[in-house]
C-alpha cells in the first residue's frame, strides 16, 4: 500500500537559488532625501544602538521621527517593527515588518531580532498570532516554508535547540490546519508500515521545500526511482534499515550538508562502536576507544569482518552526502563506527561485527566489540593524545580558539576550532586582541590553523577577516599561513576564502572538505513518525568569484600526515611553517 502523503502543500520547485522574497520594481524610491541628513544619520545610530540595549521606547521615538523624513530604508522600518512588537502593539509591528520585507533589511545583532526574509515573516506570523488572528498568522508562516524557513521544528514543539512549541502559537497548536504547517498531523490510527510511508512523504517533501537546488548532482527520475524503491520496501525492511536507506535518499543530493543523524529518534535509532577511526596517508587506525577498549588505540584496521577497510571505506559514499572526496576521508571513518551502516553496505550482518587489526608491532588480532546506542555531539575531530596532551595542534582543539605568541620565529599562532563566541570572550574581542599583538608585538608572520574548523556561526566571521587584512597592511613583508584540511568546512571553510580573497596567503596541508562556492546552509526537519532528525542544504553561498569552479582550497605546502607521525607527537604541517620561518 503506498501512502506518499502531502504534507507541506508549497509548489515543489526544484532550483531556488535565484529566488527572491520580495520585488524590487514595485517599490517606488522618494526623490527627497532628510531635510537634516546628518542629524539623520545620528539619530538612526543612536535608534540602532538603544534596540541592542533594548530601550525600545526610545527605540519606537526615534524610528518614528526618522520615517518621518524617509521611507526607504528597510533597517528603520525593521527596527520600528521590533520596537513595536516588544511594546505590545502587534497590529502596528506587523505592518512595519511588511514594510520592512518590502524593502529588504540585513541588520544584525539586535535581541529578539529576526532580519533574514523567512525569520521576518515569521516573526509577523506572531504579531498576528498574539492578535488573536490564526488566519494571518498561517497565512505569513506558509510565505516563510515557501520561502525556506529552515526552523521547522520548533513548530511542532521537536526542535534539538528550543524547547516546546512557540509559544506565540501554543493557542492554536492543536488546530488541524497548524498541525499541518508543522508537519505534525500524523494520523495516529495508521499502521506500522502507512507511518514510516508518512516519514518517507515528509522527508521528500521537506527536500524539495528545502534544498536550493536538489537536482544539482541527480536526476529527478533517479530521485523518484530511489522514493519508489523505499516505499516499496518498507514492509520487509527493520525500522533501522528504513532509516539507512533515507540516508541513501539524502546522500543523492551530493551536499555536504545533507545528512540525517540517527541517534536522536524515538524510532530506528542506529548502534556503534566503541572506536573513533581516522584515515591517515598510511591507512585506516584507530585513534580513540572506549575506556573497555583503550589497548586498541593506535592499531591499524584491515578489514570489517571480510571487507577490507579501504573498501569499507569506499562504501560509505552511499550515505554519506559530501561536497568533494576530501568528505569521505573526513566523514567516511565516523560512519563504518555505526553498525546499521556496515550492515546497510553488506558489509557485515546482525548484532555485531568483528574487526580484524594489525597492532604497531605488526601482530594480527580480532575484536568483536560490544556495542552502545548511537551518540552525536557533532563529527569528531582528532583527538588529543595522552602521550602529547600539550602538542599545539590538538592540546586545546575543542576550545572556539586561542593564541600562542612563537618568539622564536616572531610568528603569532591562531588556532580557530569552532565559529561561536567563548563563554567569556567573542569572537570579535579575540580579534581586537590579536590586533593589538600585531600592532605592539615583535611579529612578522601570522598562522590561522583552520585544520579543525568545520562551521558554525558564519555572521561571526568579519572581524577575524579585517584582522588579517590588518595583518597585511602592517606588516607587508611579513608571511600569512592558512592550515587547512578535510575538516575544513562550510563556516570555517568561508574564512579562508574571504581571507584569500582580499589578502596573499599561503595554505598548508591538505585539500579542504568543501568547495570556495557551494550549497550550504542547514534546514532542519523532524520526521512526523520516527522523530529522526537531519539537515538539508537551503542556501547557495558564493564566498568567491562566480567562476570560480574549484572543488577545494588546494594547498600551496601540501603536507599529509600519517599515523606513524601522529601517534609520535609529530605535526608535520606546523613543522614546515616554523622551518619556513626561521629562514
């Protein structure tokens, strides 16, 4: 019985990159400009800087006055919506943040605020919802799905970041039709096999709202042929192999930030292994177990049971959705630790899998490890080793960032691991603190190791880009290093890019694990049935030229490491910048 179910009700266009949310031929410009521009400009600051305190009765006085004198500015009208809203006037609020969608507005950094397009309709949505008027309020959050709103879940209350249902839309949540938006309406009378077909229905339907361009790497009939393979298999497949081959689905859209990640449902949750395994230049290791394990941290793995680990590998690029094959080195290893997933690629069967490895020695043994539910807190990174704790590259890998000042080469060392602000630092006070130590301190090279950096806040990257352009301007005979990698990516990826793009800097180490140009993003959705959880790239991010048509950030030093290095203490990147900078 087939059930491919309707959810989402928007037109299923298949390229959304040159989509836009508002016209800009209807929007007529005044031909008067403030009769006091200056005074003007004065006061918008002053109305921009009391909405970051919050001081919205100041706020609604002076945007009132500035709209007063011109009309064409959408960071005034947004501003003016905000303040409306946090004074309890949503009627007012609503028809300012119209206006300000109209017009457009990228204003960031303001409390409560919500400048992208989607964000803002949203936001109108709960100015209709808190007027009591659920028509409205469905009507601006339909426009806000159309138009990628990638927050889904929080909808339906099964949000990872937020907890519970807006609480602008608790009045109506139980109303046939809001179910419906959040992807909710999940008939409880079905059974097994019409539930996981109403999974299926909104995981198809959530990629074609989502992805900017989902037939970029497939075809719509390999796509449909893939959903009607599925469909037709469910009633002989387990919930986990159900789950394994949505992640095939996914992986067909050929993004890195495709993903479904199987640990957080209530239903096909995956198991794994005790081993975090890494792909050296020298093969498959293991480079972390648990405590059970620990005598196996540092042996080669030749083979899961009879599949040799590099074909092991190779099998992972069914599910593993990625921008280039640097992915597969950087991902692949995480995914032969999942047990459905070495059963999903035929390598192995049932409840276990035995691993054939090679000690350091060369002796051949076989483990057959017990094994835990799936945990995630986001793909590892190489971790640090109990025999190095203070080896620069990994000692502190899990910090945002940190510095170390090298005297002995005159060379400031910027490790940036994650783009989010510290508990007690910004990211934006960090750069100010690497300027003054550029500006006073005896340095004549800057290294940026971006080796662990795979995303995260992309709005928090300006200032450590003007800090290297600050870099160029004082100290031009000087050298700027970018330490890259597999795990380079998506956020992190970008400020190589618009570093480069602006200042001469010499990468080392490996190709990236994303393109300069690319589909990113992450829209979240949280299937209806299983609550399995996973991202689907909504946006196009041109961080370079358009014609720029590499796969990768190509180093000009390129430098691999080994296990032999690693398990050593050895970094043989870090190493080639301090010989080059002592000459």
């Amino acid at each position: 019985m087939c059930l491919l179910i309707n959810f989402s009700g928007f037109a299923l266009a298949t390229n959304h990159s040159l989509e836009v949310t508002n016209q800009a031929l209807k929007v007529q410009p005044s031909r008067v400009g403030a009769s006091d521009p200056i005074a003007y400009f004065q006061s918008k600051t002053a109305a921009i800087e009391f909405a970051k305190q919050q001081n919205w009765a100041q706020v609604n006085k002076l945007t009132k006055m500035l709209i007063n004198e011109y009309q064409h500015d959408g960071d005034t009208w947004y501003v003016l919506g905000l303040s409306y809203f946090q004074l309890a006037d949503y009627q007012n609020a609503s028809n300012a943040l119209q206006r300000a969608l109209a017009i457009g507005t990228s204003l960031k950094g303001i409390p409560n605020g919500a400048s992208n397009p989607n964000d803002l309709m949203v936001k109108i949505a709960e100015a209709y919802a808190e007027l009591d008027n659920q028509q409205q309020a469905e009507y601006w959050l339909k426009k806000a799905l159309a138009a990628r709103w990638d927050d889904r879940p929080t909808l339906a209350g099964t949000s990872l970041f937020k907890s519970g249902i807006n609480p602008y839309f608790e009045r109506f949540a139980q109303s046939a039709s809001y179910k419906s938006l959040a992807g909710n309406n999940l008939d409880t009378e079905l059974n097994r096999d019409q539930k996981w077909r109403a999974d299926l229905a909104f995981l198809v339907s959530e990629i074609k709202r989502l992805h900017v361009a989902m037939y970029q790497n497939m075809s719509s009939q390999q796509f449909a042929e893939k959903v009607a393979e599925i469909d037709k298999s469910i009633p002989i497949l387990t919930d986990q192999q159900i789950v394994f081959q949505f992640m095939e689905l996914i992986a067909l859209l050929g993004n890195g930030h495709n993903l479904l990640i199987p640990a957080w449902g209530e239903t096909g949750n995956f198991q794994q292994l005790p081993f975090q395994f890494y792909q050296f230049s020298d093969g498959l290791y293991i480079s972390k177990a648990s405590s059970d394990y620990q005598q196996y941290v540092g042996y080669k793995v030749e083979a899961f049971a009879d599949t040799p680990a590099q074909q092991a590998l190779e099998l992972t690029k069914r599910i593993n959705a990625r921008d280039n094959e640097m992915q597969t080195l950087w991902l692949g290893p995480y995914y032969l630790s999942l047990l459905n997933v070495l059963n999903g690629l035929g390598i192995s069967k049932g409840s276990e899998v035995t691993l054939t490895l090679s000690s350091p020695q060369g002796a051949i043994t076989t483990v057959t490890p017990a094994l835990k539910s799936m945990q995630f807190a986001g793909f590892p990174k190489l971790p640090k080793l109990a025999e190095h704790p203070t080896l620069r590259y990994l000692a502190k890998n899990n910090t945002p960032f940190w510095s170390e000042q090298i005297k002995t080469n005159k060379l400031l060392y910027v490790q940036f691991n994650d783009v989010r602000n510290n508990k007690d630092l910004t990211l934006a006070e960090f750069a100010m603190q690497l300027q003054t130590q550029i500006k006073h301190d005896d340095i004549e090279h800057l290294v940026l190791d971006l080796r662990h950096n795979s995303g995260g806040n992309g709005s928090l990257t300006p200032p450590l880009v003007a800090t290297a352009a600050f870099f160029n301007v004082l100290k031009p005979q000087g050298k700027l290093f970018i330490l890259i990698g597999r795990n380079t990516f998506s956020a992190g990826h970008d400020v190589a890019v618009k570093i480069a793009n602006i200042v001469p800097a010499i990468f080392v180490g490996e190709p990236s694990g994303t393109r300069p140009n690319v589909a990113g993003e992450a829209g979240w959705f949280n299937l209806p049935y299983s609550k399995q959880t996973g991202l689907i790239s909504s946006q196009f991010h041109q961080q370079s030229r358009a014609e720029d048509h590499r796969i990768w950030l190509a180093p000009d030093m390129p430098i691999t490491l080994s296990a032999k290095d690693y398990f050593a203490g050895i970094d043989p990147v870090m190493d080639a910048v301090l010989t080059i900078t002592k000459q």
